[in-house]
C-alpha cells in the first residue's frame, strides 16, 4: 500500500494545458516536491499535512505510519531533493530554492525567502512527470496558495509535465538498461501511482504512461512489457487503476524487472512498495526481481531541467490537469 511520498504521477502536449511564454530568462529556479518526515517524531504530523480535508480513517494513516517507521522514520525523499538541488546548482546561472507541499521547506517559507533575496520571476519544476490532479494541477494549486500568503512573493511558472522529454526517455532507458544487465531474460514491467478512474479520466496521466513505457521499451530492445500500479491508498470501494503491482506478479509468476517509471526519485513509496513488498512476493513466488532505479539526479535530467531555465516554451496553462469531479 502506498506510503503518501510521492507524487500520483505529469508532458507538454496540449491535453495537460500549456501556455505559450515571451519570457525566457528567470531570475531563480525553485524545485517544488511533496516533502517527507526526516524523523521518528515527524511522522504522523506529516501524515496528517497529507491527509487533511481527505476522508481517510486514522487506523489508514497509523498504517502507513509503520512503512516510515520501518526505515527510522526517515523518509528519503529530502535527501534526494537536496541532492537533485546541489547537482542544479552546478548546472545553472540562476540561484536554485526549495519548497515542498506537506513539510519543511514549506512552499510559503520558502517564497518569503526568495522575496526577501529580491527574486521577481521564478521557474517551478516540480517533481512529478506525468499529467494528473495531483501530479500538475494541484502544483499550481500549491503555487497559487503560498503566493497569496506571502504580500510581495515572485511570480512562479511551473514546467509542465515532461514523460516525452528525450532527458527523461534517456535516464529512463539507462536505468532500465542497467537491470536487464542483471537478469538479461526477465519480463519488463512498469510502475506508477495508481490513482483513482475519475482522476485518471480528468488528465492524460495514462496515456502519457503508456507513451513513456513504449518509448523506454524500445530504447532497450523490448517489445513486450506491461503497465501496472501500485501505492493504491484510497477506500476499497472506490475504482483506482489496476492491476496492482503484487496481484501481477501472482498472475505472471516469472523473473521481472520491474521499473518505477511512475516516480522521479527511489523515496518511501519504491523503497517500500516494491524493495518490500513486491520483492517478498517475487522471494514467495520464487522468481527473481531487479528493480531498476528511477532517473534521480541522471545527467540527462540535470540538462532537461537547465535547458528549460534558459528558454522554456511552454507553462502549464491554468484549467491543465482538473481535479476529478465526484459522483453525486
């Protein structure tokens, strides 16, 4: 089940809502994340940041509690950030910052210190992929909602969502490469958030997997692969996208490499949902699994992301990504 760490899944064709840009140079980039507990006693506040206005039972979130307590209570998707950021420092002119949406650095925080560093026009990568709610435009929520607390705070564009980009196709392609050197005859299979169907309906989140998965395939010379999902969190009744990535590896029973296409970063939702879970299924099943790694700070995202701060084309448009409407 999922861990509430990364992102339900965001590429700059029209169906997620793009906006042509004038603007080609910024002043600062920020790189906006879904933050993570770095202690024990973070936990379940950090938990109930994620969860609230969400109607989901606390003996739920006293579960997911138990995945962060496995590795310490130490989510490492802070570390991973903070990594990502000192790699685009080296690369860019401009001075990189740091928000996240659930913990410190909160969003706010942070553009309270840009504006006191005197930055007018900020660029926003956020680290998620591929197009959905909460995966872009809650992003642009997020923005919106920091900005009108902070009196004076800079104007932010986000980079849309970027599964076509070649950086991103080529880190993938390496990744998954490297774990085919592993287990060379293993089936490839493809990971991401699932989410719920109304959600999935409302954004190009599916298409755009599909596109990435085809596309990486290629790269390494496969064509068979399959698209499946896991960290499901929402309530049983409720259709998310399947199949979940466990129930797939009952049905196929063969060595896999498995590849979290879905996430930028290896945070508590690989670590745990696949390193733990889905490896204990493949150990039961007695097959073997090489998991291969997310694209991380790859040289080939440090140039995407610096590319787009010289001269982006297109931001995310304000009606990209809406959130799903329920059923009366």
């Amino acid at each position: 089940m999922g861990a509430f760490d990364g992102e339900y899944g965001a590429t700059s064709d029209n169906a997620c809502g793009t906006l042509e840009l004038s603007v080609s140079l910024y002043d600062a980039l920020i790189v906006i994340s879904f933050g993570g507990p770095e202690k024990h006693e973070d936990v379940i506040p950090f938990l109930e940041n994620v969860l609230r206005g969400r109607n989901v039972p606390r003996e739920r979130m006293l579960e997911v509690a138990e995945h962060y307590y496995h590795f310490d209570g130490r989510s490492p998707i802070n570390d991973q950030n903070r990594e990502l950021i000192a790699k685009l420092r080296e690369a860019v002119d401009v001075p990189v910052y740091w928000g996240n949406r659930n913990w410190h650095p909160l969003l706010a925080d942070t553009l309270r210190q840009m504006r006191s560093d005197g930055v007018r026009h900020a660029l926003a990568f956020a680290t998620s992929a591929f197009g959905s709610y909460s995966g872009c435009r809650q992003y642009l929520e997020d923005i919106a909602l920091a900005r009108a607390a902070v009196e004076g705070a800079p104007a932010i564009d986000k980079i849309p969502p970027f599964p076509d980009h070649p950086g991103f196709v080529e880190a993938m392609i390496d990744r998954v490469g490297a774990a085919f050197r592993e287990l060379p005859g293993a089936r490839l299979v493809f990971t991401a958030h699932s989410v719920p169907e109304t959600m999935a309906q409302s954004s190009p989140y599916v298409r755009q997997l599909e596109t990435a998965c085809a596309a990486v395939a290629a790269g390494v010379g496969r064509r068979e692969w399959k698209l499946v999902y896991q960290s499901r969190s929402g309530p049983p009744g409720q259709p998310w996208l399947e199949p979940d990535v466990c129930d797939y590896l009952r049905e196929i029973r063969s060595d896999v490499v498995i590849a979290p296409i879905g996430f930028l970063s290896d945070h508590m939702e690989v670590l745990y949902d696949l390193d733990t879970e889905a490896r204990a299924v493949c150990e039961e099943l007695g097959v073997r699994m090489a998991r291969a790694g997310t694209v991380g700070t790859h040289p080939a995202i440090i140039r995407m992301i610096a590319q787009f701060c010289e001269r982006l084309p297109t931001v995310c448009a304000v009606e990209c990504c809406p959130a799903p409407r329920r059923k009366p």
